[in-house]
C-alpha cells in the first residue's frame, strides 16, 4: 500500500497540511519567545556585571579573540542565508534537490562555526582565560565577564549543535522522500529555529567581542 | 485483536464503555508510548500524586519536629532539608504541572472541540521530560536531599552548601522544559483548533485560563532555567555569575529567580480560577457573570504578573524607588483578581445553588483565596512586609493561595470531572466529607500561622521560644486533620473506578463540549467534530431568572450540536 506525500508530511491529529503548516509556525515562534528569555537571563546578568565593573569588563573583552569571534559571525550569516533559500525553496519540487543542497550548506557551515569555536576555547584555555586561581587578569568583574562568556558560548553551541541534528534529519528524509520534504512544515520550523540560534549569535558577538576594543 | 481493529472500536457498541481506556490498547506500553492527550493527562496524574504524597511526607515530618519547641526529633541540618525538599516538589512537581497538566491536557481539546493537542508526540515528550525530572528528584531525595530551601538563593547555593543541590537543579530544569512545551503546545492548539463557531468569546473560562496559564509559561520558566543554569555552571565548572568574591550581584540571582517565581505563582493560580469558573456556574445553574471581565481579569493577572516579582526582596537591599514600583503593582494585580472573586459571588446570586462536592472544594477555593489575596495585601505594603518578612505569616499567606486555593481547586476539578475521566460516579457523602474536612483542616493548619508570624515566629527553623508552641501544636494537628482529608480521596476514588455507578455523558447537565460526548469519551473525542452556536455557560436564557425555566428549556440551551 503506498501513502501519498500529503498523508506522510500529515500528522496526527491534522485534516490538512495548512493548518498544520500555521500550527508548526506559531509553536516554533513561542518556542522562540520562550528561548528569547531564556537567554535574556543571561543578557540581564551580563548588562548588570558590565554596570557594575565596565573597566574590567571592557579589558576582558580585550582578551577575546575578535578574529574568531568575527570569521564565526560571517559564517553563521552565510548559513542563515543558505537555510532561507532553503526554506523559501523547499516548497516547489522542482527546487526540491536545489533546496536540500542549501540544507547541506548550512550544516556544513554550522560545522564550521563549531570547528572554529573549538579553536576558539582551545586558544583560551592556552591564555588561562578561564575563572579562578591563575587567572590572568587583575580587573574586578574581568572574571565575571568571562563566566558570561563560557556560559553563554557553549549554551549557544549546544543550541547550534541540536539545530545540526534537525538540519541532518531534514536531509536524510529529503532525500529518501523528496515529496515529503515540500509538502512538511519542518523545513521552515528548522530554518526558523537556525535563525534564531543565529540572531543570538550575533547579539553574543556586539556582547563579548566589541567591548574594549575601541580606541 | 490488532491496533488497527482498536481504533475503530467507538463504532461498536460493546467497547463504547470504556472509550479511550480500551481503545489504543490495554497494556503498559501502549500506555507509556501514548499520544492520546486524555491518557497523557492520566500519566501526568498519576505522576505528580506520587510527588504530592512524597512532599507531603517531608513537611509532615518538619511538622512533628514542630510540636516541641527543642530541636529533638531530626537534627537542623536534616529540617532544612526536609522543608527544602518540600518546596522543591510540590512547587515543580505538584502545583506548577497539577492542573495544567492533567486535567488541561485531558480537558481542552475536548473543550474546544478538537481531536488532541497540536502536537500529540510533543505532550508525550513533555510527560518524559517531566519523569526525567522526577527521577532526579528521587535521586536527589535518596543522596540526602537539599537544603537550600526551594529559591536556591545565592551565594549559599552556589557556592557553599554541601547538599545534593546539582541534582535538584537538573531536576526542575528539565521539568521545567516539559511545562514550556505543554506551554507551546497549549498555545497552538487554542490558537489553530477551535471547532467552528468557538470564537474566542465562546471559549470556556477553564480554556481562557489555560491560555493566560500558557502565555506566563512559555515567558517565565525559562529565565529561571538560565538562573539554576548559572548557579550549575558555578558549582561545576567554577564561573561565577552571582559570586560576590568576584564582584558579582547576588541580588541579581533573586531578580531572577523572581522574576519566574513570581509569575509562578499565578501559573499555579490561574489554572484554579478556570476550574472553579466552570464549577460554579454549573451548581448555581446560572449564567457566569460578567463573562467577558473575567476573561480580561485572568490575562491581566498574567500580564501585570510580571512586574510584581520585586515584593519578595523588599528587605533584600533593592532601591527605595523599586520597593515603591512593586509595591503598586502588587496592589494593581489584586484588582484583577478581586474582579474575580466579585464575579463568583455574583453568578451565585439568584442561582439554584446545590453542594454537590465540587461546588464544595470551589466554595472552598473562593473563600481562601480571598483570605490568601487580602493577607497578600499586606505584605504588599512595604512597612508591614518588613516587620513580616521571612516570618510564618508569609507562609500562611502563600500556603492559602497555593493550597487553600489551587490545591481546593485541583480536588473541585477531581471530582468534577471524575466522571468524564473514568465514566464512574464518585460516592458523594463521603467526597462531601472529605471536602468540609479538607477546608477545616487546612484552616486548622494555616490559621494558627498567621497569629505566631504576625508575632515574631520566623519561618525555616526547627526550635523556636516556647511561647509559639501552642500555635506549632495546633498547626501540626490541623495537618494531621488535613492529611486525613487529602488521604480520603486517594481511597474512594480509587474504589469507585472498580464499584462506583457508571456515569452518564453529562451527569452535572452542564454545558461545555467535553460533556457532550460519552464518559469515558473515545479516543477521538468526538464521534462527528462538533460546531458551536452557543456562549458558553447557557444555563438558562438571558435575562430570564432560572426559577423561570423548565428542564426542557435548560437542555435546549444546552446543546447546539444534534
């Protein structure tokens, strides 16, 4: 017994793939209001240690490497433009190949922000830049600085990493069901879901890699 | 008999009986791999009654080390924890997820006239996540608990205490998750499913609550997830945040603890209001009145909720002009729910009022919570609230809106709509018991609180003068009283699953979608999807006095559907 496309992009407990589409999209943007404050606590935090210390604060932003920090905004820009020509694509099927090539850009773009991430920590960890004994900078609140950029760095990479895992899935679906993937609203909630990862990034970058730096 | 056979099953009559119950498939793992909304609902009960009875046990148990004023039957360090842990489940365990999940999950696709939630696997995922928590509380439990106290205030949290507190914070942070997906989840489905003609000025007040509820979880719980995600990061991998060693602000941490926490409150709040808004005016037979208020009033309490989270650090060294702001809000979120309170009293009025045990718990609800709401009040008024600071008034006052109201509230909904749960009849003498004993017994218990707070009694110690052990004796006693109450239920209820009358499909003749259709309901819900051409709460017509009216009328408004 074969299904068609429509009856495999529907689920449970939908009668058409509109209201389901309307569905999908109004969940991810209350999930994206709700990831909103979730790192809004943090940017609250930040705002108040930079108040409360912005010598130290801006000297620790002294410390960060701005030739990662930058070469990471640009990559994750391209891919954000890769999945909304993805999405924007995805819904006709002659683009259907076109559409899950971008999918593929964007992961591989998405690894490469891990991979120069990674090079990022590992440069950090050289420079002891992280908080506690042997710190190497004297400045109070530089260490509160750098607890906000820990902490906020790799909670974004672990939100990046599963945006990679729901990206893979849209490719390996894709590509056994090419009629699947333009009639399901996952693309779209995928690439809304990368982009918010990445309006965080961006607002991460003015927050850690900008302060100081002026001269 | 296959799977695929079940699902047809409403078509015959012989299976009609036991609905959704048999229908899907009767073993355990048809059961945990569920995506039927109403069997999700029955999980998230049968979860958090476990969790309510766990933190029952603690604060019984800080309860008899009460009696005495010596610190003799468990030593302090163990009080803390015992009342710590208390806090940690019936807040995250217990009252956040207690009607929102259960009987919101079981109830509002049926209310709307849906099939299940917008996202059936997500509901399920939410209940996972949910258990997942709970394991970690059980984990933190059986290491030895945590005594941080529930708010987890730095630096102590974070920095000194040698209790299991990362366990209890993995604990609520992932809980936490699963509220903000029912959250999603809830949203959507009220915003893309309604049956057609169910405008949004149809929709039952319980579905209104729900949304306000939803719009304050997807908001609030996860500035909370990125506070115990900060005081983690502290305790494992030393980055400070908060430490004031570092120059950090701990007052920042009970900003934002706060600035969930109090929201909090009104997610456990809010969801009570929506179960006794369908109670009263279904035991009154008369119209809700001034609907339309009390649909403004639940979304303005959600709403000024978030600005009010400063009144718990009037004493915490926060500025004059921000004690003052918060101060006023506070006084501001009273009108909304004194609108509320206004308008259930009003709906009684003139009603054919009978006091089946529901109406009981509900009366019960309006009662405390006006007394929880008023006392709230004063300790929105900064020059008591620093006198009454961190004494047990405050713990009398939030334990009458929490308890008194929601937890009242939970059992009026219980026993409302057992019958649709488990097409069974409850026995009602003994839930009327049950009910009058659950209100004395609390009062019993919170009463005497309020007189030894208003004297000096501090909350979170276990010796205490002995001037305050008269009002400690009473207070326990009326605990025991109160656990006999909320023990009675768990054993006439469960006896009338297995002896109780079979229940019609809408044994209250009330009006809403969800009795329209057979109890227990099938697994669809509805056999044709219905469409709505009435308001809600057409008990008789308006403007007509329901002395007026016959049966027949009440059941012409009633309906809509053939």
């Amino acid at each position: 017994m074969t299904t068609s496309a429509e009856d495999r992009a529907l689920r449970e407990p939908w009668d058409d793939l509109e209201r389901q589409r309307q569905a999908a999209l109004t969940g991810i943007w209350f999930f994206s209001a709700s990831e909103l404050l979730f790192f809004g606590g943090l940017f609250v935090a930040y705002a108040v240690n930079f108040y409360l210390w912005p010598h130290g604060s801006m000297e620790a932003g002294g410390h960060t490497g701005l030739a990662y920090g930058l070469s990471n905004t640009v990559v994750l820009l391209l891919s954000s433009a890769a999945v909304a020509v993805a999405a924007a694509s995805a819904r006709w099927p002659a683009l259907g190949r076109f559409s899950r090539a971008c999918v593929w850009v964007t992961m591989i773009l998405g690894v490469a922000f891990l991979t120069i991430k990674g090079l990022e920590y590992r440069h950090d960890i050289e420079e002891r830049l992280i908080p506690g004994p042997g710190f190497p900078i004297e400045a109070r609140g530089a260490q509160l600085f750098f607890a906000f950029y820990w902490t906020s760095t790799a909670l974004h990479a672990v939100h990046l990493t599963v945006g990679l895992g729901l990206l893979l899935r849209l490719a390996i679906v894709g590509a056994r069901d090419p009629q699947w993937y333009s009639k399901t609203p996952a693309v779209n909630v995928t690439a809304l879901y990368w982009g918010f990862v990445d309006v965080v990034w961006t607002i991460l970058f003015v927050l850690i890699y900008l302060p100081g730096r002026a001269t | 008999m296959t799977d695929a056979t079940l699902d047809h099953a409403p078509d015959k009559p012989g299976d009609d009986h036991l609905g959704y119950l048999s229908e899907g498939g009767h073993t355990l793992w048809s059961w945990l791999t569920t995506t039927d909304h109403k069997r999700i609902g029955i999980l998230y009960a049968l979860t958090i009654t476990v969790f309510f009875f766990i933190g029952g046990v603690a604060i019984a148990i800080a309860r008899l080390e009460l009696v005495t004023p010596a610190q003799d039957l468990v030593s302090a360090d163990t009080y803390d924890r015992l009342f710590s842990m208390h806090g940690i489940i019936m807040v995250w365990f217990f009252l956040v997820p207690s009607i929102p999940t259960t009987f919101g999950n079981f109830l509002l696709p049926m209310m709307i006239g849906a099939r299940d939630l917008a996202f059936p696997k997500l509901n399920l995922f939410s209940w996972y996540l949910t258990a997942i928590g709970g394991i970690f509380v059980f984990v933190a439990l059986l290491a030895g608990g945590t005594d941080t106290g529930w708010t987890f205030y730095v630096p102590y949290a974070s920095n000194y205490s040698d209790s299991n507190v990362l366990p209890a914070l993995i604990a609520i942070f992932i809980s936490g998750f699963g509220t903000i997906a029912t959250g999603i989840n809830f949203i959507t489905t009220i915003h893309t499913m309604r049956a057609p003609g169910m405008y949004w000025f149809r929709l039952p007040l319980f579905v209104w609550s729900m949304y306000a509820v939803s719009l304050a979880i997807v908001l609030a719980p996860p500035v909370l997830a990125m506070a115990l995600t900060a005081i983690a990061a502290e305790r494992v991998f030393g980055l400070p945040l908060f430490n004031p060693a570092d120059g950090g602000d701990p007052l920042l941490y009970q900003h934002l603890f706060w600035f969930y926490s109090h929201p909090a409150v009104y997610i456990m709040i809010l969801p009570a209001m929506g179960v006794v808004s369908e109670v009263i005016p279904c035991f009154a037979r008369r119209r809700l009145f001034g609907y339309s208020f009390m649909v403004y009033a639940l979304v303005a309490i959600a709403v000024i909720g978030f600005s009010v989270w400063g009144h718990h650090m009037f004493v915490s060294g926060q500025s004059a002009y921000a004690n003052l702001v918060f101060s006023f809000m506070s006084f501001m979120v009273a009108v909304p729910s004194a609108i509320k309170v206004f308008n259930w009293t009003a709906t009684l009025y003139r009603g054919q009022i009978s006091f089946e045990a529901p109406m009981l718990y509900s009366f019960g609800f309006v009662g405390l919570f006006t007394m929880g709401g008023l006392t709230g009040l004063f300790l929105a008024s900064i020059p008591i609230d620093i006198q009454a600071t961190d004494t047990y008034f405050v713990i009398a006052h939030f334990h009458y809106i929490m308890v008194g109201g929601t937890v009242s509230a939970f059992f009026a909904a219980l026993h409302f709509w057992w019958p649709k749960v488990t097409g069974r009849m409850y026995p009602e003498a003994v839930a009327r018991f049950a009910a009058i004993l659950m209100f004395f017994g609390f009062n019993f218990t919170f009463f005497p609180q309020f007189i030894m707070g208003w004297a000096g009694m501090p909350r979170r110690y276990g010796s205490y003068p002995p001037e305050f052990q008269i009002y400690h004796v009473l207070s326990t006693a009326g605990a025991g009283v109160l656990g006999i109450a909320y023990l009675m239920p768990l054993f006439y209820l469960t006896w009338s699953i297995f002896y109780g009358r079979r229940a019609p499909a809408n044994p209250w003749e009330a009006t809403g979608l969800e009795w329209q259709t057979p109890s227990p309901p099938p697994k669809h819900n509805f056999e044709r999807m219905p469409v709505v051409d009435t308001e809600p709460y057409a008990y008789h017509r308006r403007s007509e006095a329901p002395e007026v009216e016959t049966q027949t009328d009440q059941n012409e408004q009633m309906g809509g559907t053939p």
